[in-house]
C-alpha cells in the first residue's frame, strides 16, 4: 500500500506568488523538531507507554473538541459514551464502533473547522488510513485504525519519537506527586517529559472544596498552612519540587487577569477567613488577584516561566456540569482586559530581568488593543500563541496581522500546543507553521520583507522563540 | 432593448483560482428559490398588490440606509421628503422628480458600502434601467424607472414570483389583527406571507405608553391583563393567533441579551408597580430580561422559533426623534455581551430539543468570543445570519471567517434577509450567495475542503439551513 | 551614485489584477502635495531651520516606537541614550554612534512592523543611504547619513519644501505663546505652519499641577480664571490667539470620550472646590467630560475644528514615569466606548452645521460596531485615520474594510499622519495612499467599484477628504 497523503499546499495562502513564497518558507520549518511546552497529555501516558485503546476512546470520548460539535447537533452525550448522573437519560453507549459511527456520519459538520484539519492529519500522517469519515466508511476505518493501534510503532512513546518531540510540557495540579513523571525519567527512556505547575485550585478561596485543597497541600509538603505565610512557604516548596522535576513554568487560569497586590496583612486577614470557612466572593477575588501577583514574585526568584490563560467562563451549563462533569466543552470565552488588570504586575516586574511572563487570550479584541502593545514595551512579557478557541488557520492568521504591528514576531512566543490529544500535537504544529508561513510569505509578496528574512524568522517562531520563551538554553550553548 | 446586465462576478474574490472555484459553486445556489424568514416588509403590500409609487417613494425617502448616509453629508430630511416637526425648517419636498435628483447627485457617497450593490441590483437586474445615477442621468432615470413601476409586471405579488419567494416573514406588533395576512390567504394567491410576533412594546415596563399596550392587550385578547398571570395568558393566547396565522417566529429586539428569570412572585410585584404607573429603571430592566427568559419558555411550549436582536440604542439622537420620529437611520449599535446575558436561558433551555434560539448581533466582536463557542455546544441555538451594518460584502466574509471555526457551518442559519426595501430582497441574498461562495471557494483553494463539499455546503447555506432554522419541513417530507 | 530606490509595488496586494488596479489608483496620488493636519512636530523645528543632529539624535532617542520596541527585548533606556533618575543605573550613553549601533543590531525586530516601513522609507528615499541596517553596515550608515544631514538640502525646511507638504500644523498647549510660529511667519519663509489648540491640561482638575495650569492661564491671558466663567472667557481668548495664528483645529485626548454637560453652577462649584485644592475624582472626571461639550460649543462658535483622542492609558508602568519621564513608549490603549459617551455632545451639536468633529481611536472594535454609523448619519462627524497603534500597513487596510459598509469614503478625513518624527511625515503618507490604492484596488477586481471612480476616490482621500475635514477651501475656491 501506498502512504496516503495531504495536500503538501494545505493551508496555504492561494495567490499564485504568495503561495510559493509560503512553500519556501514552509519548507525550512516543516522537519524541526516540536517543542510542547504547554499542553494537557498525562505523563502517565508516557509512563505506561501502554497501546492506544480503541479509535473511539482515542477519538472522540474525550475530545471536547469533537463531541462539543455532535452535542450542538442534537447528538447525546451517551451516545459518544459520556455517561451522565441522570438515570432518566440512556446508558452510555459501551460498544466503541457504535461510538465511532455515530462521530463519522457527521463528518460534515467539521467542515472549515480546525478539528477537520487536525483529525485528517492524524489520520493519514500519523496513522496513515485511507478514506473519508462517513456512515459508510466507518466500519472500515475503525478497523484499519484499530490494527494500526495495535502495532508497536504506534505505541506512545514510539509516536513521541518519530513526532520528533523535543520537550513535552504536561500539566499538573500543585498537588501532584509527580510520580508518573519520576517513572518516566527512572526507567532510562530519553524522551523529555516535564510538568507545569498548576496551582489554580489553590489560589481561589472562593471555590468549593478550597479548604481541603490547603490541607493537601500541608499533608503533601509537611508545611502548616494554618496561616497566610506557612501556605506561602507550602507554594514555595512545591514549587521547588516542580523545578526538581525538571518544570519549566507555572500556569493560571483565573477567571480575569487582575493582579492587584493587597497588603500583606490584608491578605493573611482573608486567608484566615477562608480557612475559617468564610471569605465573601469579593474578597476571595481579590485574594486570587493578589495571588497572580505573588506568582509572578515567585516565579522572578525562582525562574520558572509564568503563563496566564484568563478568560474563560467554565461550565457554562451548571446542568452539564452536574450531570457529566468539567471538560464537556461548555467552557465560553467571555471578554478579556489586560491593560488595567496586569498593571500592578507589570509596575512591579515588567522590567525585572528575572520574570517571564505569557499571556495567553480567547478574546482577539485584546490582541492589538492591548496585548500587542504590552508586549511591545515590557521586557518580560511575552504573547503566546493563539489558544483554544482561535488555534485555527483563520485564527491564527488574525493573530499575526493584529499583534505584529506593535510586538513584532520577537516578543510572541512562538508556537505554543495547547492539546490533551496527543496524537493532534504534529497537525498543531504542521497547522501553525503552514499559517506563519503565509503571514510571512504574504509580508514577501507585498515586498516587505526579504524571502531570507521570512524564512529565518519562520525558523524562530518554529523553533528558537519557544526555547527562548520559556527559558531553555540553545543546543549550541 | 437587451437587458443591462451587472458583472458576473460581482462581490467574487480576486485570486484567479478562488474566483474559478467561487463561480462554480456560486452556480449552484444562484437559482436556488428565496427564503426570506425575517423582514420588514408590510403584509399590505402584498395583500393590496398596488403598484409600487414614485422612484423617491420607493428608492428614497423610506430607507433609513440611504437617507442616514444623505444627512451624514449635510443633505436636510426636508430634502429627501421626510416631514419634520420643527415650524422654522423648510417644508418637506414634495416633488418625487426632486428627491430623486438630490439622491443621484450624492450617488458617489455610497461608493464601497453594501447599499450600493444592492441599488445597482434593483436598478439593473430587477427593473431592467441602465446608467449609473448622477445629476446628468437622475431624469431620465426616474422616467424609465417610474415606466416600469407602471407595468404589470413589477406589481408586488408579481415580483414575488419572480424573485422565486418561497416564504416571505413579516414583522408584527403582538397587537396587530393580522387582517393583511388573513387579506392574503382569503383572496387565494398562491404566495407564502406568514407573521412574525414581536411583543416588544409589552415587555418593557419602562417605556412610556407601556400600561396603554397592555390595556391593547387586554381588549385584543379579551383576557383580563391586570395581574401578572393574566398578562402571560394574554401573551399566550397571542402567540396561537399567530401560529394559527402560519407565524414560524417570534422576534425580540431588547437592549441587552439579558435573561435572568425573577420569581414569580417578584415578576408580579414588579408587573403590579409598573402598571401602577412606577417602576424604577433597574427594576424595569430586569422585567424585561425576565420575560426574555419566559418568552423562552413559551417558544419551547408553542414551537415558536425564538430570535434575539439586542445591542443597538435606538434613536441616539433624542431631536431627530422629536422632529422627525423612529428609523431614521439614527439607531446606533453599542458593545453586546453574550456568554454571561444567555447563560440563564441557556441552563433552562439550552439543551431542550424544544426550543429553538437564533441570536443576531451588530458587535463583531462577539462572533469570535461569544457566539460561535455557544452555538457550537448549545443544541437549541443557531447563529443568525450578519445582521444590519453588518450585511455587506466584507461583513459576510468576515462572519463566516470568525464564527466557522468553532460553530462550523451547521450551526448558523444560512442567510436571512432583515429589510424593509422589497427590491432589496433579491439583491441581499444574490451578495451573500456570492459571499459564502467567495468564503468556501477561498477553503477550496487553500485545499481544506473538497468542491463538492463546498457545493454541498452553499446548498444548504442558502436554502436548507434557513428552513431547518426556521422549522419549516424539507419539501419531499 | 545611483539613488537607490525602494521596490515600486511595496505595500500593494500580492494579487496581480488587483495589484495591476492598485498601481494604477496609486500613481494618481503618489506626487499629491502632503497635508500634515495633525502632528507633533515643533514649530522650533522650522522657526530654527537648523541641520539635524546626529543619527542617533535624529532616529532613535526620542522616537518611542524605536525605543519601545528595543526596551521589550532588554535593551536598557541609558543605552539609547535617555538618561533616567535612578543613581544606581548605568549612565545614559552619550555617544551617538554607540546608540546607533545598538539599534542597528536589533534591525531585525522591527520585522513586520509600520516602523521598519516608515524607516525604510526615511533611509532610502529620503536620504539615499543604502544597506540594511545591522552590526556589520552600522558605522557606514552612520556616517552616510551624517554627510546627509550637513547638507543644506538635509536642512528641516528645504526637506519640508522637497516632501511637498502644503500645509503642517502643529500641536501646542493651550498656554503656548506660539513664539515659533510667529518668528516662521515673521521672516518670509512661504512655508505654511499653523499651530493646533491644545487645552488638556487645563481641563482635568484631578491631575496634579492643575491649579498651577489655570495661574498660568491667568497670567497669559490677563482674565481672571478665578471663577468658572473667567475661566471660560479665558479658554476663549486663547482659541481667539490660535485661530489668529492660522489654527485650524483643537485637539482632546482625553481618557474617554465621555460628553455629558452639567449645569453651569454644577460645573462651576467643582470648578470653585478644585481651584481650593480639591475636587474628589469622580467630580474632576465629570468636569472633564463636561468640558468636552463645551469645547464642541466653543468650536460650532469659533469653527476651529475638534479633535478627540481619547482611550489611550498614559504611562502605564509609574516606575517608567519617575525614571525616565513621559512618552517613553509605556502608553497603553485600553476598550473605548463612543455610542453612550458621545451621545450628549451629538444631541447638543451633531447636526449643527457650525460643528466639525473628527474622532480617532486605538480600539478597532468601534470602527464597525460604534464609529462607522456615527459618522454615517451625524453630519458633524468625520473618522480620523487610524491612530497611533494602528497606523500600519495592515492597520490601515482593516480600517477601510471596517468602517467603509456604514460610513463610506466621504465620512472619513482621508490621511491624517500623527507622528514626532519629522523625517517619516513622507513615508506615512506613502504608506496611507498604498493601503488605499490596495483597498480601492480590491473593490475594482471584485466589481464593486470602476476603475475611474476607485482612482478619483483615492485622490479625495489623499488630498480633498483632509482638506475639507479641516475646512480648509480648496485651491481653486
């Protein structure tokens, strides 16, 4: 059999000249390897190294992405095998080709959606199967998908490789042990798996079961969180475990990015409140505003890189929320500031030499707004790459054009994955360089810049921005 | 005489491969029949069936899209035949001829905005005249224009037929008898003129003349609106007049898309002080949220397809208004908000297969960040087609472009036409045919969908989408 | 030597049909004489008539679009000369060709960017220096241009005459003695210079030195601004000094465009308590908005035309402020709201013939949802061209495609350059009349627009729009 593949001009911009400026540029960052500093694939993935399970559980049970789409097109939860708490609805559907029938008769529904893109990618580049998803097509696929999991080289670790993945970021709660991480690294696998520090459950007094996570936290670093200065320390020691592990950064995700800083016995006073089982919303809010800024402190003294994803309105539908849990893709963007809400922590650390920090949006009005001029003037702040909601074709195109005429390529990290499927982390990578490949190719076209140019900074957005972004020394060096 | 003919590929992009691409799959919807689910052309019209006035009465003095563009240039309303209330202004204009002339000599001023495509459109493609419009041709334009209003054949229903009208919405007040509809039905024409329900004025306690439309209410219904209970009994028996009169919507044009559900029993007191003559502002507003939220409900109940068009202050300035009335073209849209506005309705009815929502917004910056995220999840909401300012060449594109990649296509309407100008109708949905085709040919190029997908996806964009939107049946069920 | 020369078809759409238009459109504007209606050039500048300093002086210390840029990615202020207040830092670097070099070596972030365009320009065309800035070609370029600007052909006003400017007007506190421009105008030169009215720091009582403002006022215009009403009477004898000095138009840049009037004794008690040494900053903000009307008045009264800047946050980082002073490049844009703020001075003034209102913005979500249906309806409104952050060769482009649906060509001033930097006046308006020709160009291969009408609009835009903006008559007149 042949390997079947993509159109090599995907993506790309149409106009004759344009696109073979953006097939040059392409090519210099088609074969560098990925650098996935931010992302949502377990370690113990990687740790297991155990075969993908069915093309159902690979695909689409998990996926918000997908089952989001078939959710709004009236297709029930059960049927893509979510099981819900309600005992009215139907069981969950168990039989995973069922499942995966039901994803491929609405194929359609994906059309000019990045999901399309990065579902065709994985399945003709990384698993090399043939044919369009559809009612009559799926039994077939499930079966040449399902042989094709079975096989060694398809493996997680096997992909992890021949994706040529230079660094993986996962992402973990404050709490984790980071066992599965200490796994990887013990058992003499080369490839590079680290952790992010995620403290979020940690920062918001205001959310349920908050009190439980200060005493974990005790429990975990042997430090008496009973005050405001003993749970600083706590942070301060997980932290350092983080690091030890080879982490290369924290990240946030507060609901709106104020960093006001209160003062010290201000916060203690709400801390003890909470503790104690009561902080009004307000001041919890604030709490969490103050914490943002004593992260970014933080992070200035021990150099991990800090990234803020705010914005998001979580479970919109308490009802999902209630019947099938988090991550079910009703998380809403909701409008975004950041020119007023970062100012106490870019008045604090916007030119100290030790914080790097990374924003990330769902709103793109902020784009050239604020964030592009932000970044333009503040040393340690960087933009990361469009995220959730906008890392599509179309959207990251509006990205390049809105921010760089005020941040320029050299201030935005690169591109940065953002994925809790791993088999989806090349089609990011692929899509990501196809779009700055035509924003630059674009930028050559209209003659303003040199094709030696677009090309080397297409090689730094790939590859040298990210490393630099979040700290990782050059090869050479 | 041979009919003048307007560019084939009018509104097409430029690129030579897109525009070959967007020629074929513009060919497949081209001819297809108009559904036009949402308007503001008078039921009388066509239940009369007289011919069409003058050129100024029906070009000029009406369309708040052409007159607002004249008085922005320092052309007097008096000019145009719009009668104002101030005794020291001159008196309207009265002479036709004269109106037309004025509008001919500015005819430069609508150089690149939408309302010039659809004007050549009228001229050219619907009544047959030639010459562009300028003080030179105004005469001999408005000969050949008021010539052919005078024949048979571009009398209302006539033109109907013509233009391929399958369905045509009327918007109506939830006071109106519906006597021009049931004028329609009783004469036998064969032509498909349904009401749609805008009970507006009777949900906002605030506004003045409020209690006389309820007391209307109460006489058109013969149900006693002195409580709050009898007040939604009265909207009831309302919504079945107009199902029963083939109505498929209702349509609510609030100032926010608000939707928070009082109690009961707060609904009523407040219901209780309004018509009592006081009801403070905010508590006026949250009145008219809460009945968003009902009115939801009600839709569930009935089948009524619900349509939302919050977020333009209307009459901005207060001495147009004095002088010269409503829809003047001084209606002004101001920032929308959606994700946290929609989230009570949504909770309640989000999921409910019996409820269908359709949002329109003039703010773009939702498209992104808001409503393609919730219409991309929530089952019972469809992301209405660009409405208002927004109904332009560059507006359309730039619509599909933000909002496909996280509702796709399948989650918006298709195109709906919002007009008060009947000759406009054709031409509306001729621009965006031409739009999503130039969109999809554009996702051809770039070799991100197939041409047969695009084909397929113009179809439905065009015709099926509206009427599964809009809940009519597809015609071989 | 042979000049070098920039490539002809820079900034023009990669398309060949529209790029073929755009050529043509462009070459009808390209030798058009230049109207500089809004800057920051100093009078002194042309009043002196003396050479330029040095590369260094001239390029890179006081241009915060350079500087900004170069400060983001760690470069100290003291190395680009701008000594700062703080002891422990590093001394500002004093010698040019240091400077000089340090910008070279950073050329590359400047990659995408307006500013790299604007440089270009103002190396290659005006001065006729050649090669790319970098470590290696820094010392030869430093001296080319130094052998520039001794020549008296380098000199401010023999460039201003080369540059075809027709008319440069200036900005000036309202407390300026116009000193410079008097001498301009006192020793023949035919160069027209007029100065532009300035007020903002004598209309926030809440910022510090404000009293001291209105001493000042006081002082120059010997009228008692003891009282409110003197204070008036004062702010119109200097509009009366401005407008003798050939002004043509005020500037606001106030922090929002907030309009609402208050009573005379409402303004006059906040006027009365701030001169007493408090006004709290809800009342000083009101004051302020309450002086934006009376401005609008005070210019439908003496017809200098009114600017507003509003929306941009000044000095962002306060530390940047102590240090190193004002425009340092730390001035941020935040959201800008205009459909509630200026309503009250559109219902006291929009359709007053006696008004000219031109509105600026760094927030392009109002260009479509706020901005374009104003100025489409409100005869006393016009656009201002895209400010600041958006003044770019894709800023520019999004600008026209945003506003043009609502607002037209003709609701638009065409050009307004807005820069410090006296060498790139030129290469602004270059850039403007490509980003038009581009857009126009756009219109035509789609069959929106005929060739002829695309060219006489771009010359409206480039030549007639500002003209008439700033009621200046035209030529022939």
């Amino acid at each position: 059999m042949t390997h079947p593949k993509l159109h090599p001009d995907r993506a790309l911009p149409a106009d004759p000249a344009t696109r073979a400026a953006a097939r040059e540029i392409h090519a210099a960052t088609r074969d560098l390897p990925l650098l996935c500093l931010h992302g949502h694939v377990e370690a113990s993935l990687l740790a297991d190294d155990a075969p993908f399970g069915d093309p159902a559980e690979l695909f689409v049970t998990p996926d918000h992405y997908l089952t989001r789409m078939l959710v709004s097109q009236g297709v029930a939860m059960e049927a893509l095998g979510i099981a819900g708490r309600d005992p009215a609805a139907l069981p969950a559907e168990t039989d995973p080709r069922a499942i995966w029938r039901t994803f491929c008769e609405h194929w359609h529904l994906f059309r000019g959606t990045p999901t399309r893109f990065w579902l065709e990618y994985e399945l003709v580049e990384v698993l090399g199967v043939t044919g369009t998803p559809s009612r009559k097509t799926a039994d077939a696929l499930y079966d040449e998908i399902a042989a094709r999991l079975a096989e060694p080289a398809f493996r997680p670790r096997a992909l992890f490789e021949r994706f040529g993945i230079e660094v993986l970021a996962t992402t973990d709660s404050a709490l984790s042990t980071l066992a599965d991480h200490a796994r990887i690294r013990a058992d003499g696998w080369r490839g590079e798996v680290v952790p992010t520090f995620r403290p979020d459950s940690l920062l918001h007094p205001g959310r349920t079961g908050w009190p439980a996570e200060i005493a974990a936290l005790a429990g975990l670093t042997g430090v008496d969180t009973g005050s405001y200065d003993g749970f600083l320390a706590a942070l301060r020691a997980r932290r350092r475990a983080f690091a030890e592990a080879g982490a290369l950064a924290t990240d946030h995700g507060h609901a709106t990015a104020a960093s006001e800083r209160l003062p010290a016995a201000e916060a203690a006073r709400i801390y003890a409140e909470a503790l104690a089982g009561g902080a009004d919303p307000a001041a919890a809010g604030a709490f969490a505003g103050h914490m943002l800024h004593v992260m970014a402190e933080m992070s200035r003294d021990d150099g991990l890189v800090m990234q803020i994803h705010p914005g998001v309105l979580r479970d919109h539908d308490p009802g999902v929320l209630a019947a099938y849990g988090p991550d079910r893709g009703f998380d809403i963007p909701a409008g975004a500031e950041f020119t007023r809400a970062l100012r106490p922590l870019l008045a604090s650390f916007g030119r100290d030499p030790g914080l790097r920090l990374i924003v990330y949006t769902t709103d793109e009005t902020t784009y050239s707004r604020e964030l592009a001029p932000l970044a333009g003037v503040y040393p340690a702040l960087r933009l990361g790459a469009p995220w959730w909601f906008l890392d599509s074709p179309d959207g990251l195109r509006r990205y390049r054009e809105a921010v760089t005429d005020s941040a320029g390529f050299y201030n935005t990290t690169g591109f940065v994955d953002d994925t809790r499927a791993f088999l989806s982390i090349p089609a990011r990578h692929d899509l990501a360089r196809r779009a700055d490949a035509g924003h630059l190719a674009r930028l050559v076209a209209e003659h303003r810049l040199t094709l030696a140019e677009a090309v080397e900074t297409a090689v730094d957005l790939a590859y040298d921005l990210p490393r630099r972004a979040f700290g990782i020394s050059s090869p050479g060096a």
